[in-house]
C-alpha cells in the first residue's frame, strides 16, 4: 500500500468531515490483493486475481451515524465523499430518537503485521494450481476408494494491508495474509450420493498448506465419504448420549453462543436480516448451561483465520469468555454498544473491506477445552451418537432452535465407538444443548468458516473449533 | 464517471491486451452508487453512500485463461494491470475454451428499469423510512427495524471481438421487520426499479399486522403439512432452482436438476424463465459478461426442465448454443420469473385441509444440492390452517423437502405475484404464493 498516500487520504477525509460538522471521524483505507484458482473435476478453471483500494469514512453528525466509501482516491473525490457522509448523516437525524454516542477514547498508535513464513504474494497461479493438481491427484478416478463426480476445489491467497485512523488521535496500520482452501465434493456410489463442503484456513504465508496439512486432510475426507455412503446404517430413535467433535463443537459454539452474545443483535440492531437475540441486555449473569459448558471468543490466536489484535474501529482486542461455567459472561462489542451497556469495547467490531461499515463479529470461537482424554470421554457414553462432520445446518433468528446433520457419525455403545450412522439429526434448543453438556475432551481443533452477517453482507473470515463435547440424554431428530 | 468514459477504461484496457497478441480480450467496467438508510427500534442506526468503480479484465491466450478485477481506473494504472494480468496468465495450464464470436455485437441500452430520480436519491430516504415506520406502529407493532437501498449501476462492455454496449439499471428495496410483544415479529417487503414504485405503507402495515397477530404463537405438532409459501419465502427456494439450471452446477455435482432436461421436474403450472432485462427487473444486463445478447430462457416449461443457462464454454460442451447467462466461469439467472396461477390468497387458504402458512423464512442449507435435500427456518408470521380456516399462529418450527418432490407437489398458486429481492434472495424473482402439499415440518428437542 502507498503508505503516505493512505495516510494523507485518511487524515484529509477525517478533516473534512469535522469541519463539514462532525462530532467524530474516522477513516479506513484498504488495499486487497487476491489470487485465486480452481479445479472442476480436474480441469482447471479461469485464474481469478483482484485489486481493491479504497477508503471508508464514518462519522457522527446531528447525532446520527453516517458512512460513505469510494475507491476513486483523488483527494476531492475524497474530501466529497466524507462530506456527503456528513450530510446524509444529519439529514438521517429526523429518525433518530437517541444520539448515537461512543465509549470513551482509548487512542493508541500500533503497527503490526500478522506473521507469515513465505510472503502471501509468492502464491502465482502455478503455485496455486500445483497444490491443487495434488489435492485432486489424491481423490480423483476413485483413488480415495471413492468415485467423485463432483469435485470443485479453490484455493485463494489473499493481504488485506488496512491504515486506520480517527479524530481521537488513534493511528493503526495493519497487514493481514491468509491462504484459503474452499472445495465441495460430490461422492456416488450405486444411486447413493453424499456431498461434502470443506472450508480450511489460516492467517498466514504459503506455509499454511502444509501446516493445515491440507492435501492429506482432503484425502481423508473422501475416503470418509466412501466409507459413510458403504456402510453406514439407521441411526437410534431411543434417547442417546452426544459426543460433538471438534468440528460440531465448534459450529454449535459460533451459531447458539457466538451470534445472539453479539452485542448489536441483543439490542436490536440486525433485526430487519440477521435477526436479534433470545438475550436481553440484562441477560449477562443468567444461567444457559451446565456447569461444564464454557465457550469463548479469542481474536488473538495467532495464524487463526479470525486473527484481529486490532479491530476496525482502533480498539486493541482480546479473548472473550462467552459462557462461563454455564453463565452468560460477556458480550461482543463495539464502540456503540459498550457505551450504550456501560462497559469497556472489547474489540469485536470488523469490516471486510473498505466499503464495508465495522460491525460486530466473532473471530475465533470455541468450546473450550476440558481434562478428559478423548479416549476418556467416550468411556464415559454408554449409548450414544459420535458426530463428527455436518452438512445441512441451521439456526432460528433468535438462536434458540438449532439443527446438524451429520455427515460422519458413528454408534458408540459401552465406551466403544462402533460403525457409521446415516445422517443422524441434532434438532435441539440452545438451553438443552448447553445445560446438557457433561465433559470436554482436552483435543482441541479449529475450522475455517466464513460468517455471514450485515448488510450489505459482509462475510467474514473466522474459525469455529472446540474440542470433543458430550452431551448428556438426547433425542435425535429426523429428515 | 458516465458510461462515455468507462467505455474509455475498456478501450485503453483491450487496446492493452491486443498489444500482447492475446487472443481475446474483454472489459466491462461497472459503476455503483448506493445509498442505504438501516433503522432498528424505530431510529435511524446508519445512512450509507457508496460510490465505486470497477474494471473487470478477461484474457484469453493458448487456452490459457484469466480474469482480474481492479478499482484503479488511471489509463498507466490499467495497462500496467493488463500486462501483470498477462503475465501470470503465462504460468497457467491450459483450460476449458471457447473463442469469442467472430462477429461483433453492438449492445444498445434498454429503456426498462432505469429511473434517473435514483440516481441521486439519499435525503429522501429518512422520510421512507419514517413511513415505514409509523405504518408498522399503526398496525400494531411496538417497534421496527429495516433498510431502504436505493442506487443505480452502469455497466460498458467492450471485447477484442468489437462486440461493444452499454447498459444501466437502477433500483430501490424496503425490508422492514416489525416487533410486538413476547417478541413476535412480521415481515415486508417492497422492490422497485423506480422510486414512485416503493410503497413503503404497504411493507410497513403488512410487517406490523403479522407482528401483532404472532404475539399469541405456539409451536404446531410435527409431520406432514400443506405450506403456503409467500412469494418471499417461494423466492428463497426458486433462487436455488435457478442455481440448479447453471451449467456449471450441473458440472460440478451441485445440481438436482442433473440428467433431468426433458423431464418432470415439477408440477403442470409450475414454469420459470429467466430475463435478461425484463420490465419491472431489479437486475439484469442487455449482454452477458461474455458480450453475449441476453434474453427470455424457459428453465421449466409447464412442469418440463426444458435446459440449463449457458455461457459460450459450457454450451459448447452440452452442444448447444449460449443463452447469454455468462459468468465468466459460472452461467448464472438475471432475473428469475415464476409463472402465474388463477388462485386468490383466500381461494388457497380455503383449499388447505391441514396446513401452515410461511410469510418469511431464512437459513435456507442443503443437505446435498444433488439431491436437493434443504431445510429452511421460518420466521415472522406463520399460520395453522385447518379445514380452510385460519386457526392460530406458529412459531419454533422448521421446514424440510427435496426440491424436486416440493415443485412436484405444488398444486395451487395465486394470480398475483410480487418482486422480490431482498436479504434472503439475491437474484430478483417474480413469483405468486405457492401451495405446496407434503412439505416436512419438524421441532427442536428440549
């Protein structure tokens, strides 16, 4: 990024927009760089490489809270643009029935650079399509002991390099690289059919896909499918035992404890799309779980695909511990919220790109881990379903009425895992799944996820994770 | 920036990729403007302006092929980022290609769906807002939360073929949801290409009545149920339909419509066709991203899958010819159009033995696109239907179906239909309420 040219494009449109009459400004200029490849059942598609640089601009005018965003980065075209954010802002006060205000300015001024092995810019398009071509060598012409009709695989490197700056006197600059792999499998045996989405990722270099162990991982997974479309059976109808994996720990942590502990939801502001919460804001304190359910959201973790020490409004980030011991503990926040629920931001606030307003979001987060051995852990189940991929997912706006279906699931009866299960169904509330938690495995994983929220939407890179998770007396659901 | 000097952008970059000895070149250069107003508990939360530009790059050389988009419209700048382009073009493999057409097109603007007061609305937008809101409370909902969108996009093509056009499109949503008490909710919508078309009293109304009716939901028995889906909640499905009919999710294991062109794939009067630019259309282009003439393709013709949507590359390998539905990659609908039925709302009601009536639904997730297994969370106003007559509302359910069993099994829809584009359905669809028969619903354990 043209580093002074950002800066002085920041600096004019925070200027601009004080003297256009705004209480507060800040200024986001963003560059993104993105090489993309993909394979079509082994033949290779168009390459894909993007540029974006532009600036956002959000303010504070007559009280209300405006935002504007151009990727023409002449300094009128700027200065324009956080007039106009002036204007519409105040215009936009005649439907505004409390001013919106801010928590109070914490100014810090940081640099940093996630950390990364081999640049992120050394990924060309034969690099990309060579780990590619070896992810397929693996799973196509039924090598994984699977056919694989369907077989459409990305993979994308991507910097988002950011310059933020507002009128507290906060200054950060930040350079954000991450590989990606994207892939949906389609696996036919006879006229059975199953079909697999895998997302993995991290912040970081072309090291990542060896450190993801991405080629290997891709082959298990097909030649799970084959096993799940050859052997497996009806699942019970009697109450079971539940042990969630790494992977459905992690997605009942993002969807039934993550979203509705976003502060915005809990005060209405998503209703109209994402929707609001079944918290209220005097809900931290109350009781959700069992004892042994705590989950957490930690933007620090460092190659994560949700790393963010530093949030899109210049808060320094930290962990969040969501549900304490069965307890609501904390919410996600931003500038707004924080001030509105008497507390400090807690750095939850992200844009995935310039032309994006910083909302509320998750970054990392999981069960977290308990002292069992994952061994100990299915000791402990008697009769019971171990889930361990998902497909089909959903949750109500509320987040109280959540559904799983399994891909790979297995019976475990008296403490032994036994054979594979056809898409059993986790159709439960969120109280009955939290308060139903018994132990934690000490094995933690994490997956890449994409998490959709806003609007315009803004999907946001995260991971989902957690370790194994049993659930006490469940009854399973159906399709 | 006019469509006269993206046209400029387009020439320098063409002019740039000739110059390398590519064997085809396309630009499209697209400019957005957008203003947004969102509100929640009857306040404005935030006022949005959006005004980009952006310059789209495909290259093609020894079946070697690449797209890249960049937002840097400085002529250096652009054939800088045509040689780069060109460049790593050089490291790729070969892949699936088609020559451009030999034969130029020269695309002339549609008049449809374009209204000029768009171009600049943004002040006006507190005031529809304050609309919508007042009529959501007068109909009995405590408070509202929604977005008015509002904007213009223009678009200029030009390929190394000669093929040339311009095209613009402008449009405005209103998504409004209202709450009453024990946090009941109801849902409206209004989608126009025109602002004289946003009725913002009608959402509003609509929102706030069904928010009042929830208040006294509960949760209905599960099992099988006739389902009365909204043209919003018809519109969340059929996107998927038109999905389905791209090529290239048919290539890539993604489609139920797979092996099924000349067959049932639904019931008689279920029929849908996708327009390239139709008239009251949010969306839409006279030409493809390929220059391609869009235009009218049947995807479903009285219950028959008649083809899939095409771009030069997959028709050729389906040996057909392109329906103008480039994607790049990706074939992909413009505007999505269900057909009509000669039912009333009431008439479809009456006709439902045991059923439940869906107004919003959300978190649509597929089990497997093959088989078009899904199941979709619905939300705001729900209805039991029993022996004709509306009896309570519902709340705390899920529906679940194939595609193919649910079209199958459509057996009523109304004469009426709406636009609808909104958070839930991005390609815009018009479509009547829909009477499905057998649709699963299903209940959270706990």
């Amino acid at each position: 990024m043209g580093t002074e040219q950002a800066k002085d494009m920041a600096e004019l449109a925070v200027a601009k927009a004080r003297e256009a009459g705004a209480s507060y400004a800040e200024a986001r200029v963003q560059k993104t760089w993105g090489r993309q490849f993909a394979l079509k059942n082994g033949e290779p598609q168009p390459s894909f490489f993007s540029e974006g640089y532009g600036v956002g601009i959000r303010v504070i005018a007559g009280g209300a809270l405006g935002f504007a965003a151009t990727n023409d980065m002449k300094g009128s075209t700027v200065a324009d643009v956080a007039g106009r954010a002036v204007k519409l802002a105040k215009a936009s006060s005649q439907v505004l029935l409390k001013p919106v205000e801010l928590d109070a300015p914490r100014a810090i001024k940081k640099k940093w650079a996630a950390p990364e092995t081999q640049k992120v810019e050394d990924a060309d398009a034969s690099w990309l399509r060579g780990v590619l071509m070896e992810v397929d060598g693996r799973i196509a012409d039924g090598k994984a002991g699977v056919k694989l009709p369907g077989r459409l695989l990305f993979l994308s490197a991507s910097l988002e390099e950011k310059l933020f700056v507002n009128s507290d006197g906060t200054n950060v600059e930040g350079r954000h690289p991450r590989v990606n792999f994207f892939g949906s499998l389609t696996a036919l045996e006879g006229s059975e059919t199953v079909q697999r989405f895998i997302q993995q990722g991290e912040t970081g270099g072309l090291e990542v896909v060896k450190r993801i162990r991405l080629v290997e991982k891709i082959e298990e997974e097909a030649k799970t499918m084959g096993k799940v479309l050859r052997e497996a059976g009806k699942p019970p109808t009697d109450v079971v035992d539940v042990v969630l994996s790494p992977e459905l720990s992690g997605i009942a942590a993002h969807e039934s404890v993550g979203h509705p502990q976003e502060a915005d939801r809990v005060l209405g502001r998503e209703g109209a799309q994402a929707g609001e919460s079944y918290l209220k804001a005097d809900s931290l304190g109350m009781k959700i779980g069992s004892d042994a359910a705590n989950v957490s959201d930690d933007p620090t973790l460092e190659h994560s695909n949700g790393f963010t020490p530093v949030d899109d409004e210049g808060v320094e980030s930290r962990k969040r511990r969501l549900i304490k011991d069965g307890v609501i503990n904390e919410f996600l926040h931003n500038r707004m919220t924080a001030r509105q629920l008497g507390v400090s931001g807690n750095g939850a606030s992200r844009a995935v790109s310039f032309d994006r307003e910083p909302i509320i979001r998750m970054s990392n987060t999981f069960v977290e881990p308990g002292d069992y051995s994952t061994e100990e852990l299915i000791k402990e189940v008697k009769h019971g379903v171990f889930f361990k991929s998902f497909t089909e997912w959903n949750i109500d706006d509320k987040r109280l009425n959540q559904r799983y279906v399994a891909l790979e699931a297995n019976l475990i009866e008296k403490g032994e895992v036994r054979g594979l299960l056809k898409a059993p169904v986790l159709e439960i509330t969120t109280p009955k799944l939290w308060g139903s938690v018994k132990a934690r495995s000490k094995h933690m994983e994490f997956e890449a996820a994409t998490c959709g929220k806003g609007d315009p939407s803004q999907g946001a890179p995260v991971w989902t994770g957690g370790p194994e998770t049993l659930l006490s007396g469940i009854r399973l659901g159906a399709r | 920036m006019r469509e006269t000097e993206l046209q400029e952008v387009n020439e320098v970059a063409v002019k740039a990729a000739q110059s390398l000895g590519v064997d085809d070149a396309v630009a499209m250069t697209a400019r957005g403007s957008s203003r947004m107003i969102r509100f929640a508990n009857n306040s404005v939360t935030t006022i949005n302006y959006l005004d980009e530009t952006e310059l789209t790059v495909y290259l093609a050389k020894d079946k070697k092929r690449t797209i890249a988009s960049t937002s840097d419209m400085g002529a250096e700048s652009v054939k800088k980022f045509v040689k780069d382009l060109f460049d790593t073009a050089k490291g790729l493999s070969p892949s699936e290609y088609v020559p451009l057409p030999t034969k130029a097109t020269k695309h002339a603007p549609s008049p449809l769906g374009y209204d000029k007061r768009l171009e600049d609305a943004g002040e006006e937008l507190p005031a529809l807002a304050k609309r919508a809101i007042s009529a959501s409370t007068s109909a009995g909902a405590k408070r509202a939360a929604g977005v008015i969108d509002a904007g213009t996009v223009e678009y200029a093509i030009l390929a190394s073929n000669g093929t040339s056009g311009t095209d613009r499109r402008s449009s405005i949503e209103l998504n409004i949801r209202s709450f009453a008490e024990k946090d009941a909710s109801g849902h409206g919508l209004s989608c126009s290409s025109s602002l004289a078309g946003l009725d913002p009293e009608e959402a509003g109304t609509r929102a706030g009545h069904d928010a009042k009716r929830m208040e006294e939901a509960s949760e209905p028995e599960a099992g099988k149920y006739s389902v009365l889906l909204s043209p919003t909640v018809a519109s969340n499905l059929i996107e998927i339909v038109g999905s389905a009919a791209s090529a290239f999710s048919v290539e890539a294991g993604l489609s139920y419509l797979t092996d099924k062109v000349g067959g049932k794939v639904a019931s008689e009067s279920f029929s849908l066709t996708d327009h390239g630019v139709v008239d009251g259309g949010l969306g839409g282009r006279v030409f493809d991203d390929e220059g391609v003439r869009t235009g009218s393709t049947a995807i479903v013709e009285k219950g028959t899958l008649k083809g899939y949507l095409h771009n030069l590359t997959t028709a050729k390998k389906w040996k057909t010819e392109s329906t103008g539905n480039a994607g790049l990659v990706t074939p992909h609908p413009w505007n999505l159009e269900v057909s009509r039925g000669d039912s009333s709302y009431d008439e479809m009601v009456g006709e439902m033995k045991k059923g439940i009536v869906l107004t919003s639904n959300w978190y649509t997730r597929f089990k497997n696109y093959r088989t078009g297994e899904f199941s979709t969370v619905p939300r705001d106003g729900a209805y039991l239907v029993e022996d004709g007559k509306v009896v309570r509302p519902l709340k705390g359910m899920r529906a679940g179906d194939d595609l193919l069993r649910m079209l199958s099994s459509v057996r009523l829809m109304s004469s009426e239909r709406e636009w609808i584009q909104w958070w839930e359905v991005d390609t815009p669809t018009l479509c009547p309420w829909v009477l499905v028969d057998g649709m699963t619903i299903t209940r959270a354990y706990g």
